[in-house]
C-alpha cells in the first residue's frame, strides 16, 4: 500500500502544482476569478484551485486503490469515469457562473488537467503490488527456502 500512497500522493501535488500554474496565468490573462452566487460576490483564490483540484482527486484515487482488489474492472472503470468527471464538471460548474472569459477559460483548463493525470495515477495504481496478491509470493518462497 505504501506504492499506492506514493502515486496518490504524487499525482494530487503534481495536479495542484499544474493548477496552480494555470491560475497564474488566468490572473495575470486579467482573470478576475469573481462570480456571483446567491446574490453574494466570490472569488476563486488559490487555496479554492488548490482545493477543489486535489480534495476530488485523492477521494477518487484513494477509493481506486481499495477497491481494485476486488478486481480490475474498478481501475478500468475508473480510467474512464475520471476523465468524464473532470470534463463534465467544467459544465456543471465552471460555465454556469458568471466569470469573465479568462477565468472560465482558465478553470476549465484546471478541470482538463485532471483527465490525464487522473488516468495517469489509475494506470499506476494497477500496477501497483497489493498485499493480499504479495502474500502467497513470499509464503512459497519462505516454504522453498526452508
């Protein structure tokens, strides 16, 4: 589990590092990054990119990590369903509100980033040795050598 803590771990900071680096760019493309909900004017600040960019990813890369020893439908679902959540939040979200274009532009690209590395981290997590697969490895090897 630790192999799959390292990719969980890598792929939420790289996507955050990424997203982050994109809003830079939105702010200074003159991206206000304010919208009006319930009548009150918000703005999306780093920490909200940061958030919203690594809270999701963890959630569903850690459910990806245990559930795939039930079998690797749950990775080869989860290299489709990713994406598609990612792209589909840009019109649940990002378009509905009232931003200026640089910063729908912006987020929406925040949201894209997502796809590959989410499928990226998928891909490595079904690569990634569980213990229960480990197990029986090491118990032959320990009854070979004895």
């Amino acid at each position: 589990m630790r192999k799959a803590a390292t990719v969980i771990a890598a792929a939420a900071g790289v996507a955050v590092v990424v997203n982050l680096a994109i809003y830079a760019v939105g702010r200074a493309a003159g991206g206000s990054f304010r919208f009006t909900g319930n009548g009150v004017v918000n703005e999306v600040d780093a920490a909200t990119v940061a958030g919203f960019t690594a809270v999701p990813l963890l959630i569903g890369l850690v459910l990806v990590a245990l559930l795939s020893r039930f079998g690797g439908w749950v990775t080869r679902t989860a290299v489709v369903v990713a994406p598609v959540l990612a792209v589909v939040t840009i019109f649940v979200m990002t378009i509905p509100a009232d931003l200026d274009t640089a910063s729908t532009v912006t987020l929406a690209l925040a949201h894209l980033v997502l796809a590959p590395i989410s499928v990226l981290a998928v891909r490595a997590l079904a690569r990634t040795p569980r213990h229960d697969d480990a197990a029986p490895a090491e118990l032959s090897r320990a009854q070979n050598e004895a």
